[in-house]
C-alpha cells in the first residue's frame, strides 16, 4: 500500500487576482512560503518518505518547504505539471465569463491551444502507475496544481479516460488530500 499526501501548490499574486497560472511560471507570495513552511510543521507527525512536485517554481517552492528540514530531496517530475491553458493562459475568470475554476474545464477546446483532457490523464496516469511500482510501503508527498490534482485524484481510481465520469475538483491552495493507493500494476 501507498500513502499519498498529495497537496496544491501555495497562493501566487495570480491566485490571489483570480488569473488562470497555467503553465505560466508564477513565484510564491512570501507570506505563501511562510504557510507552506507552517504545513510542513503540521505534517511534522506524518512519515514522508519521498517527495515529487511539478517543476514550476510555486510547486517547487511549496514541497520545499514543508519537507524543509527531513533530509528529503524533492523531485521535479514534468507529469505535474499544470495544464496548458492555451490563450486562456493570464487571463481572469471575469474576463472569460466563467463562474469559477470548476467551469474552466468545459471551456478548455483545441481551438484555444489547451492542451487535450485526455493527455493530462495520460501523464497523470503514467506518474501513478510508476508510483504502483516503485513506492510500495512508503508515504509519498505530492505537490501540483489544482486542475493536475484533479486528473490526478481520477487517475487514481480510473484506468482509462472517460470524459463523461470526470468531474473537476476543487482544491484549495495549501490544502491536503491524502489517499491509499494500491501497490503493483
């Protein structure tokens, strides 16, 4: 069994503004790396084991500091990355007309340069299925973004893509959602 602690990434003056980050690579507010610096001490009970995060720095940042001090190295891993948002890249969720983050996923089309749904599950799904293999026994924290969580959380229970069995979660920044996977392929 696996134990997966997996955690969005800390707040940007993009999250804060309400802009969709995207692949844009956005730093963390200082009071950002202080809050992460404070989930880290929260999670001080926790047994991490290993530690991979999506190579922008708001990931990095955050996965940093909350193992700060354990003598883990954290791991970049591309497949964490967040999802292309083409065009939509920037911009607010006033300025598209969209409600809130849940929303975005239906507005994401090729034709805005987003990248394809079922290629974001494909990467998250490959990142869990290395996971099943190599981490048996251990407690792996996780560290991405919101709409990579989200595929990723259905990656976990999924083998294959099916738009119509996805639903988007919402994860707020900072928060930690932590899961059993079962080891093996």
């Amino acid at each position: 069994m696996i134990r997966l602690i997996i955690i969005r990434h800390a707040k940007t003056a993009w999250n804060k503004a309400g802009r969709i980050q995207g692949r844009s690579d956005i730093p963390l507010l200082p009071e950002s790396v202080v809050a992460a610096r404070e989930e880290g001490r929260r999670l001080a009970g926790e047994r991490i084991d290993a530690a991979y995060a999506s190579p922008l720095s708001r990931a990095m940042e955050t996965a940093k500091a909350i193992v700060e001090g354990r003598g883990i190295e954290v791991q970049a891993d591309a497949r964490l990355l967040e999802r292309d948002f083409g065009k939509y890249d920037g911009r607010t969720y006033d300025e598209l007309g969209l409600a809130d983050h849940t929303k975005l996923f239906f507005a994401l089309t090729e034709d805005v340069g987003a990248e394809p749904s079922a290629d974001v599950f494909a990467r998250v799904r490959s990142f869990v299925d290395d996971l099943r293999r190599t981490c048996d026994g251990k407690t792996v924290l996780v560290v991405s973004h919101g709409v990579c969580i989200s595929f990723l959380v259905y990656a976990l229970t999924h083998d294959e893509w099916k738009e119509s069995e996805y639903s988007m979660n919402y994860v707020p920044n900072l928060t930690a959602c932590v899961y059993e996977l079962e080891a093996g392929v």
